[in-house]
C-alpha cells in the first residue's frame, strides 16, 4: 500500500468524497440518494462559515473525508462528518487525517473542537477519546434510538494538536 496524502479539497472533492460517505455508513444507514448528499456539502463548504473539507487520498482516489465548520460559539469549530472506506480501517490512514485536521483547526486559530457521535460508532468514539476529547454530554435520541455522545477538544500548552 502506498502512503497517504493528506489534504484540504474543495467543491470538486466532493461527489467522490459522498461516495466514500455511503461506503462508510451503508452498513447502518442504508443507501442514500448520492446526489442530494452532494448538494448539501457543497452547501456547507459554500455557505458555512470556515467550512474545511479534509482528505486522505491513496493513489489517488479518497479513502477517508472530514467535513466541519465554524460552531458559531466563539472559538469554536465544528466536525460534522467523517468517515473512511471499510477496507482503510484500522490502518491508521483515519488518524492520520483526523490529527491533520486538527492541526488545519488549530492553524486557523480555533481554540476548541466539537464533534457528536453515536454509541454504536465505537472507532470513532475511542478515536476522539484517544485525541485528546472530553465527553461534555450525552443525549438519548428517541429518532436512532442510540445514545448520541458529544465531545470537545479544548487545545491547550499541554496537548498535541
């Protein structure tokens, strides 16, 4: 297997990075109309303020995806979305993007990051715990009948970004 690449994308990243999407999630969401997906993030990079839409590419082709924002709470920034590729997992190509974002984050001056996530996602909530995140709250949600956990990252003298 050849290396990552890390990036920041745009627009044009993401029909492929919706893709990557519905790979990740099939298993518990279904399939999903890709092209309504595809409008909605271009929403968010075009409309949101301080969207970043982050990549991890192998040869090429999107493995992974982080998508986020400004919270709107001073500050603070937002990931909304992210996933990778089944066959990815567990090779660290997911950490790597993650801490790559987190560094774009910290670069654009961001002294906090929120992120949610649901009980049944366990890589993803021992990712954040394993980066440095807090659990602030935790909500039953009657519409998944999941807990949903939310989680902050306050970057700090005494972290690794």
């Amino acid at each position: 297997m050849s290396e990552p690449v890390y990036e920041i994308a745009g627009v044009e990243a993401v029909n492929e990075a919706v893709k990557v999407h519905e790979a990740a999630f099939y298993e518990w969401d279904g399939a999903k109309d890709l092209e309504k997906s595809a409008a909605s993030w271009k929403q968010t990079l075009t409309e949101k303020p301080g969207a970043l839409l982050t990549v991890a590419r192998l040869d090429g082709r999107i493995v992974t995806y982080v998508l986020g924002y400004d919270a709107q709470e001073a500050g603070v920034f937002f990931i909304a979305l992210m996933g990778g590729l089944p066959e990815i997992r567990g090779k660290g190509i997911g950490r790597g993007l993650f801490r790559f974002t987190l560094d774009e984050i910290l670069r654009r001056g961001y002294r906090a990051v929120d992120i949610n996530t649901l009980n049944r996602y366990r890589g993803m909530l021992a990712l954040c715990i394993a980066e440095d995140f807090d659990i602030v709250d935790l909500r039953f949600d009657q519409g998944r009948s999941c807990n949903r956990i939310y989680l902050r990252r306050v970057f700090g003298p005494h972290v690794r970004p």
